[in-house]
C-alpha cells in the first residue's frame, strides 16, 4: 500500500544517513589518528598531545602555535621538536 511505500523511504532515507554520518566519521578518525602519529613520531607522549589538543583544539593549530606559547604550555625541548616539523 501507499503507506508501506512512505516507510520504506523513510527507512532507507534513515538508513543513508546513518552510513554517511558512521563513514564521515571513520574519515575524521583516521585523519586525526594520522596528525596523532606524526607527533607520537616526534617521541610526544599521549599525554603531552592530548594536552595540546586540549589547549588549540586541533593539530593545525598546534602547528601553527608560536613556539613561546608551546614552550610555556609543554616546555622548549617539546616545543622544539614540534616547530621543526
């Protein structure tokens, strides 16, 4: 009937937006798992990144920091290591 018609629809509008949200999100995570590695590489402790994070919000405002604000929030030799890459 028309009816089923209406929700099957509203099923499959529901289903496809709940796959675009769970790929949209996997696609964020690997990004930001990515940035994460490349500062784990500079010998960064988890710690040390996840305060950072909490402090600019993301890691390209981690990379655009002034190096004083880094070494006030992380110490120099930190800092250091982030501004040379």
């Amino acid at each position: 009937s028309i009816n089923d018609k209406k929700l099957q629809f509203l099923q499959k509008l529901r289903d496809e937006a709940h796959r675009f949200a769970i790929s949209f999100h996997q696609n964020t995570k690997k990004k930001q798992d990515l940035k994460s590695s490349n500062l784990v590489n500079l010998g960064l402790s988890s710690g040390v990144i996840q305060k950072l994070l909490a402090y600019y919000g993301n890691f390209e405002s981690i990379y655009k920091a002034d190096f004083k604000d880094l070494a006030m929030l992380v110490g120099k030799k930190v800092a250091q290591k982030i501004k040379e890459n």
